[in-house]
C-alpha cells in the first residue's frame, strides 16, 4: 500500500516522499469504590506523509487509510508546499550505513483476561484503603499501549519498531481536617506479572503518610537535596537547551558554549535511546537517522546539540537521530549516577531540604535564562537524616548555576516515564521561600 502511495506521489511531481505510519492499540480501565467505571479500547491507525516539491518540504496527516484518501491528501500537500514561503532545508533521508539492533521484550498484554486487569485495580484500591490515615482513593487506573512505527520511503529506507508496555496507579487521599495530602506513584512494566498489587500500594501509602503533618519553615538558604524523581524532571523541562531547534532560534544559553565547560566536572548528562537501564529503546529515529549513546555533557563540558536532519543541514552537522515527532526530544537522557547510596549522601548535611514534590514545573521555570521558582515540598534533613514533613515553601535558583553546585550524586538511578532519568543530587545551596 505505501509503496503505491509513493509511486503515486512521484507521479504528481513530488520529488521525493516519505511515509510515517503509526498504529497505535491501548486499552484503558479505571476503577472507584470496587467498581469499573472506565473501559475503553482503541486501535488507531495514522498516517503522516512528508514530501518535497519545488524545493519545499510540506506534510500531510490523516487516519482514514485508503487509496483515495491518499491521493487526496497528496494533491494537498503540493498545494502547501507552493503556499509554504519559508526557506528552510528540504531533506528526506537515504538512510544510515547501520541500524542498532534492539533486543527489546515485547509482551502480548491482549492475552492477559481484562478481568485479572480489573482484579490488580481493586486489590489496589482495597490495599490502600485497609491504612488508617487512607481516607479515599480518587482514581485507580491502568492503561496497555501496544505501538508500531514503519517507515518508508522514496530513496528506499523501509524501517520499523514497535514498543509494547503498561502502567498503573492509585492517586490516594490520606490525612483529615486542615491535613489532607495526596499521593500517586507510578508503575510501568513491560511484562504484566510485573505488577504487584501490595507493594504499589505500600510504596503509594509509604509517600502519603511521610507528608502528613508537614510545615513550613523560615526562608533562607539551604542545602537542598532533589529525590531521584524531582531531579529527572528538572533534567526533563530543561532538555530543550540541548536542541539544535533552539540553538537555530537563539533561545538557549548553550548556543556559543560547545566544548566549553557549563557545569561541574561531576556532571555527565548522556543521551542514550539504547539504554538497558531504561523502559524504552529506539534504533532509529521518526526521521530514519540510526539512534546511538553520545554525552551531552561530559565531565561538565557541553560536547554539542541534539540534531534533526533540518538543524544539522543549517549547522553543517551530522545529525544525532533526535528528531522526533516534528521536532527535536531527547530519548533516554539522563545524569549520571554517583557511588554512593542515598543515606551517604544525606549523611554531610546538618540542616537542609529533601524535595519529593514539585509544583508547577512549566510555568514556574524559564529555560532561556535558567530560571526557576517552584512550589515545593518534602522533608528536613538534620544531621544526615530525614526528620519531618515540610510543605508550602519555595525554592528558587538557576539551572545553570545549579549545574556548577553540585555537592554529590548518590547511585539511586530511576527514569521517569516520559524517559528522563536521574540518580538523588545534592545541591549546595538554594534560596527557600518559607514562613
């Protein structure tokens, strides 16, 4: 089918042409006081057609997968191409000398009964809810994703992946009166035995109950050590500095600072779609460029952006095999991990700040300057340990000078799900805004 839909686009004149198909199956279940009140299953088809004509590179999307829709579509994309007035590079790619080959399970979620799904949701429920200090659980839900990707196109590059997965959590309520928090955590697996009722539960629970009872406490300057999951998604909001989009557009400091040091010589930030330690892993790009592990930050020194096909064109570069989804995202980027575990790292501090929670990680934080002040909470750290809750602070800095403050990385390594990943870090200093 896609290769009549290229031989019909070379016949309109368009001088070469890609298509990227996406079929995507999931299925969505969500359980409130025992009982199923959400089951949805679907299975989409999309398809995204990108092709030069006169120069200019134009695409098209549509799900409806049928030769007269295809032909429809075609005619389309000409006409945007002669409405495009923009001059930007025109590529469709050949393809690279060698693909990574991808070990990756990938487990039939389908052949598990939906009733077994529905049972893990209601022993999740009923585990949380048997704690005391439980007062409700506002949604228990569970969501399989099966998706595969082909790519084909003119120059003859014909290449496909497919990633299988899913994930639960409970979002519970726990407290009464003026002390009422909230707590979530969530699991992805890549088998379904993965999953285990009673430990999502303590684990949800364990993370409710450590914030009753919190308080605020005097602004100052702190000592601040991020969890392992708050620091991925500080790494996460910032990836965008890293990209050549945004070198091409001059909204990162890093433009002019390859191969200049920008952090602490601890720091190495690795971009690695192949990681073992990950949840996903990708060969190749949504371009068809083969994916590989390259430090984006080594030893503190920036070694260079992450390149689509456009931006490598426009900064005589080989690209990197990050351009996804239109765009240019990381996969897999994470900090490197420590030595030491995480008591160790907490061990120096007198007096200073562990932070689980952060609110407002988009709005709060500008990547331009590096700016970010954001609504936090977590626990005190008094003499190597963690005493009590501390809730309604703030705590306020700057990436990059950040970057240059870090005091230790412990070796606690986890990815979120978005494929960010990052060990516990301990900072210097930064400003909490408090009582």
């Amino acid at each position: 089918m896609f290769e009549k839909w290229i031989a019909l686009g070379l016949s309109k004149g368009i001088t070469d042409l890609e298509i990227f198909a996406v079929q995507n199956k999931s299925l969505k279940l969500s359980v409130y006081q025992g009982k199923l009140d959400q089951h949805v299953q679907s299975n989409i088809e999309s398809v995204s057609i990108r092709g030069i004509y006169d120069n200019k590179l134009s695409t098209v999307r549509f799900e409806n997968l049928s030769d007269e829709t295809a032909s429809y579509m075609l005619n389309q994309l000409i006409e945007n191409a002669k409405a495009l007035t923009v001059v930007e590079p025109a590529i469709i790619y050949e393809g690279s000398k060698e693909y990574p080959v991808v070990s990756d399970e990938l487990f039939d979620f389908g052949s598990v009964l939906v009733t077994k799904k529905i049972e893990l949701l209601k022993s999740l429920e009923k585990k949380i809810l048997s704690n005391p200090l439980a007062s409700q659980v506002q949604t228990t839900l569970y969501q399989e994703v099966d998706t595969k990707i082909s790519l084909v196109n003119s120059k003859g590059l014909n290449l496909t992946r497919r990633n299988t997965y899913a994930y639960a959590y409970a979002v519970a309520v726990f407290g009464k009166d003026d002390d009422i928090v909230t707590s979530y955590d969530v699991k992805l697996a890549k088998r379904f035995d993965e999953f285990n009722a009673l430990d999502m539960a303590e684990v949800t629970i364990d993370k409710g109950i450590k914030k009753l009872g919190g308080s605020s406490i005097p602004s100052g300057e702190y000592p601040v050590v991020f969890s392992n999951e708050m620091f991925s998604d500080i790494i996460d909001v910032f990836s965008s500095i890293f990209s050549g989009e945004a070198a091409y557009r001059k909204l990162t400091q890093l433009k002019d600072k390859v191969n200049q040091q920008i952090a602490g010589k601890e720091i190495n930030i690795i971009d690695d779609p192949l990681s073992d330690l990950a949840y996903f892993k990708n060969p190749f790009d949504d371009e068809g460029v083969a994916c590989k592990k390259r430090y984006v930050v080594e030893n503190g020194v920036f070694k260079g952006f992450n390149h689509n096909l456009k931006t490598a064109k426009i900064f005589n570069e080989e690209p990197t095999g990050n351009g996804f989804g239109g765009g240019i995202s990381s996969t897999n980027l994470y900090l490197e991990p420590g030595n030491i575990d995480f008591n160790q790292l907490i061990k120096p501090i007198e007096k200073g700040i562990y932070i689980t929670e952060l609110i407002g990680l988009h709005a709060g934080v500008k990547t331009v300057s590096g700016a970010f002040n954001l609504q936090a909470s977590g626990m005190m750290i008094e003499n190597g340990k963690l005493t009590k809750a501390v809730k309604m602070i703030v705590v306020s800095g700057n990436f990059f000078e950040m970057m240059n403050k870090v005091s230790g990385i412990a070796s606690d390594l986890k990815f979120n799900t978005s494929g960010t990943g990052s060990p516990s870090v301990h900072i210097e200093s930064l400003m909490i805004g408090g009582e």
